[in-house]
C-alpha cells in the first residue's frame, strides 16, 4: 500500500511538470489556468463514468458503490496536485482552440464505448 501511495504521488507530480509546459501566462494566472484545465477533465471524467455506467444491467448501486468511488478516487489526484506547488514558472504555452468536430467525434466515440461495453460482456 506505502509503494502505491508514493507511486501515484510520482504520477501526480510528473503530471504538473508536463501540465506546466503547456499552460500560458505567469504568477496566478498560470495556475488558475491549470486549476481550470485540470478540473474540467476531471468533471468530464465523471459525466463519462455516469453516462457508461447508466448502461449497466445491474443498475446504479454498481454504479453508486463500484464505478463512480473507484474512478473519481483514481482521477483524484487531478484535483489536490496543486498541493504539490507548480505554476511558478512562466512561458508562452501551448494553446490549442476548440474544436466542435474533434468535440462531437469525442462524445460519438464515447457513447459508442458505452453502448458496446458497458452492457456487461458475457
């Protein structure tokens, strides 16, 4: 268990060096932007565990008590990794603008995972 707890902290903090690449702006700035992306991600997350698991035969208490528990806790560390610092720096970043198409072939992709695989394979 103690090897697992700092293998997901070295997760949690190679993903704020990597993050820091790519978000613009200085000071605040920067890491509200991070706060924001990270967020986001992760309330896509959960839209995505709850929209897969609504397909499950076996109702909402797998859902309720196995999926969303697992899940969220895995992707947890996209909401405390600040904790850790990051952001001090500064740099242009990398920006990239939304994309509809990219936006509907997301959601078509996903609803089709969840169509196909969430009715439980037998």
């Amino acid at each position: 268990m103690l090897a697992g707890y700092f293998a997901y902290r070295a997760v949690v903090r190679a993903s704020i060096a990597t993050l820091e690449a790519r978000v613009s702006g200085s000071g605040r700035e920067r890491l509200d932007g991070m706060r924001r992306a990270v967020r986001l991600c992760y309330i896509a997350g959960a839209a995505t565990y709850v929209l897969i698991g609504a397909f499950n035969p076996y109702g909402w208490t797998i859902l309720l008590m196995s999926v969303l528990p697992s899940s969220l806790g895995g992707t947890s560390g996209l909401l405390w990794m600040f904790h850790f610092g990051g952001a001090a720096g500064s740099g242009p970043g990398w920006y990239f603008g939304r994309r509809w198409p990219w936006i509907l072939a997301g959601a078509c992709a996903t609803l089709v995972y969840a169509i196909v695989f969430a009715r439980t394979l037998r």
